[in-house]
C-alpha cells in the first residue's frame, strides 16, 4: 500500500477533480438502500459507478 501512495502524484493539477467523484460515488454506494440488492446487484452498481467516474473524468479532462 505504501508503494502505491508514494506513487500517486498528488501534487498533479486535476487530480483532485476524479478523487473526489470517487469518494463521493464510493459513499453513495456505501450508504444506497441494500435490502432489495444481492451482493452481485453491489458489485454491478460499483462498476458501473467506477465506469461513469472514469467517463466524466475523460471528458471533463479533454
């Protein structure tokens, strides 16, 4: 774990921009209703989710 944090450049200009919309969709899903979801309904929704991140990212990037 140390090697890939002392990897990221934080510093970078932009980068802070897909972290946050990570942090921010990873707790969505953390705190979304469940009752209804099987686990493979989860793990759909964070794929997805991690799908849409890296979408937007791309096109706000261009």
């Amino acid at each position: 774990m140390y090697l890939i944090l002392g990897k990221l450049d934080l510093g970078a200009k932009g980068i802070w921009y897909p972290i946050s919309l990570v942090v921010i969709l990873i707790l969505f899903i953390l705190f979304m209703k469940k009752r209804e979801l099987t686990w493979r309904q989860i793990y759909t929704t964070f794929g997805v989710v991690c799908a849409v991140t890296w979408i937007v990212d791309m096109i706000v990037s261009i």
